[in-house]
C-alpha cells in the first residue's frame, strides 16, 4: 500500500501540474461553491469509449470492477458500472461520487481524444518515458465529497498490463472509499444501548441507532435491525468473547467449531425449535478465510453462507476473529443477512462498516 501512496503522490504531482495547471490559490473557497456529489454506495461512473470498453481493455477493467465479492450465496459484483461515453459526460455525471475516465495516448477514437484533450504534450512525453505511470487521481474535482481518477497509457498493452498487476490496490481505493463514506452516514446517531451492552465484552461497539439488542449476556450480545422491509435486508450482529490460549483457536477449523458452538447456544431461526439453530455453509460457497489487522491485531476475516441446521432460512455472513494478546482474549464477531432473493453485497458492505468500526478496550487502568 506504501508503494502504491507514494506512486499515486508522484503521478498527482507530475500531472496535474503539467497537464492541469496549478491550483488556484483559493481552492479552499472555490471547493465551498461546488455542489456536493452523489450517488449510490457501490456506483462508479466510467468513462470510456465503447469500442474500448468492447475490447480487451473493457475486459481488464470487468476484472477489476466487477468481480464477484467473495463469500456471498450467489454471484455479485464488486461494484455497480455505468458506462458513459466521454463525450457525454455532462454536469450531471460530473458531479458523481466516483468518477473513473479511461484512455490510451494511441486511440483515435472520438471518445478517447475527448480525454486525451486533457492531458497536455508534456504530460503524454511524461508517460511516455515511464510506462508505470498510469493513474492520476483527483478529489473534488467536480463536487465536494468526489473520487476521480484518470486511468491511461501509451496503449492499450502497457495499460491493460498495469491494470492486472494493480487489481487489487485499485478495488481496495473505492473499497476503503465506500465504507468511509457508508460510517459516516451510519454513524450519525449510534445505539448508546449497544455501546453499553459492548462493555461487557471489552468492547466498543458502534452502531446506528435503529439497531436493537435482541440478547445480552456476560459474553455474548446479539445486535438486529427493526422488522426489514422489502428494500431493507434483516441484519444482525453478534459478538462473543472467550480466554485466547492457543493460536490454534484462530486456524479455519476450529473457527468453524467455535462459530457453531455459540450460534447453538445463542441463534435460531425459530426460537421454538432447537434445530433450527445456524450453521456455516460448508459447500456452496465455501467459506474464505483471510488474515487480517485490525488496530494492530492479529485477526482472521472469515465470508462465506450460513443456514439453519433445518434447511429452514439462509442468508450470507462476514466475520472477524480478533486476538487480544494483551488482555488474553479471544473475540468473535459476525454479521449475517437474512433477505430472500435479493443482492447481499450492499448489506454486507454495511457488516462490514460496522465491525471494523468496533474497538477492543483496553486493559483497566490503561487510557484508551
């Protein structure tokens, strides 16, 4: 991530000097006049020319954009395209949250030397002497709140090989944009009910207000949304907190082995029926397991479906096992959506917001 900083600081620095010109000295009250952007979490306005976007190019940026999120119960994309030709991006595209122009120095097409037009000779020699340059990015551009970024090269095999080889830096920028933008919107008035119920677990949990406590015990809490609407997935949150005395607690196996324990103690799908209680899937999907950091602790991030043991209801789940080596705890963390026939993508990006959002406290005595 480091490297993939500094190459966008270089690229910001070169080009939009070149290409852009300085900026005006009052950027800070020019920003307060533009409109303030919008659009859906997950919505990315790409500009490009249709014969790109039919060919090769447009293949390496489907890869990029919209791959399938891992983990959910049947195929979604990482995020929502909507193609737009360069030569009709009007005000009302161009105050979109997130905003990606594509092109390569060597296109004729119409579309192409629309944004072509934009960089200068300069700037083309820049790329043209060093190949790894291949995004500028600016925010606000057009509206306050915005993410643009210009995705270019020589042609079109210089830029589809940069693409590949920055798949993943480039979902994890709109990624980390979104769910940026997702907790402060959720966020605005948080549940002080679930703040309270977290402390006894350790933790700081922070949630939106709407969210109420279905269960509440000395080691477990059970977080759910009011009754859904048809727009409006059931989500529920839980955390559980036990003694950490192995490593071997957080290998894939006995994650799943403690998941099951704590969802047949504590998660139903009937309360009334003791066999109903949720299970991993083990199959289809097959859950993903990744490593992961959070505030500086060693965790395992774990998507993939859940059911209930009687076939009854299903949904998709994310879930973070963090290792509180100062305090020798263990905490488990889930989300899970229950919303029949309808996209999860967007409710787990609302999962996940919300559990990167919980802190662990710190030991007693110490300052937080």
């Amino acid at each position: 991530m480091k490297s993939f900083n500094k190459l966008l600081s270089i690229v910001l620095i070169v080009l939009s000097i070149i290409a852009f010109g300085a900026c005006d000295e009052n950027s800070e009250n020019s920003n307060s006049k533009k409109p303030k952007a919008r659009g859906a979490i997950g919505e990315i306005i790409l500009a490009i020319d249709s014969t790109k976007w039919q060919g090769p190019v447009g293949d390496a940026l489907q890869a990029v954009f919209l791959e399938d999120v891992k983990g959910l119960i049947r195929d979604e994309p990482m995020f929502s395209i909507r193609r737009i030709d360069p030569r009709a991006m009007n005000r009302i595209f161009e105050t979109a949250t997130n905003i990606v122009y594509v092109t390569t120095f060597d296109d004729r097409k119409a579309g192409s030397q629309n944004i072509n037009a934009l960089f200068s000779k300069e700037a083309k020699e820049k790329a043209k002497t060093d190949p790894s340059l291949y995004l500028l990015r600016n925010e606000d551009e057009f509206a306050v709140g915005q993410e643009l970024i210009y995705l270019f090269g020589n042609n079109e095999e210089e830029l589809i090989k940069n693409l590949n080889a920055n798949k993943g830096k480039l979902q994890n920028l709109f990624q980390v944009r979104e769910r940026k933008r997702l907790e402060k919107n959720l966020l605005n008035r948080k549940s002080a009910l679930a703040r309270n119920a977290g402390e006894k677990l350790g933790l700081t949990i922070n949630v939106p207000a709407s969210y109420q406590v279905a269960k509440s015990e000395d080691d477990f809490l059970w977080l759910r949304q009011p009754t859904p609407r048809p727009d409006r997935a059931d989500i529920s949150l839980f955390f559980y907190e036990t003694d950490y005395s192995s490593e071997e607690q957080v290998f894939p196996e006995n994650v799943i082995k403690l998941r099951d324990q704590i969802a047949q103690k504590h998660l139903y799908g009937d309360p009334n029926n003791r066999e109903s209680f949720l299970v991993i899937e083990k199959v289809d999907p097959t859950p993903v397991f990744n490593n992961f950091n959070i505030n500086g602790n060693f965790a395992v991030e774990v998507r993939g479906g859940w059911k209930t043991n009687n076939i009854s209801m299903g949904g998709s789940f994310l879930a973070y096992v963090i290792v509180d080596s100062e305090k020798g705890k263990l905490y488990y963390m889930e989300g899970f959506v229950y919303f029949p026939n309808k996209e999860h993508r967007e409710a787990i990006r609302e999962i996940e917001t919300l559990l990167l959002a919980t802190k662990l406290l710190p030991k007693s005595g110490e300052a937080s």
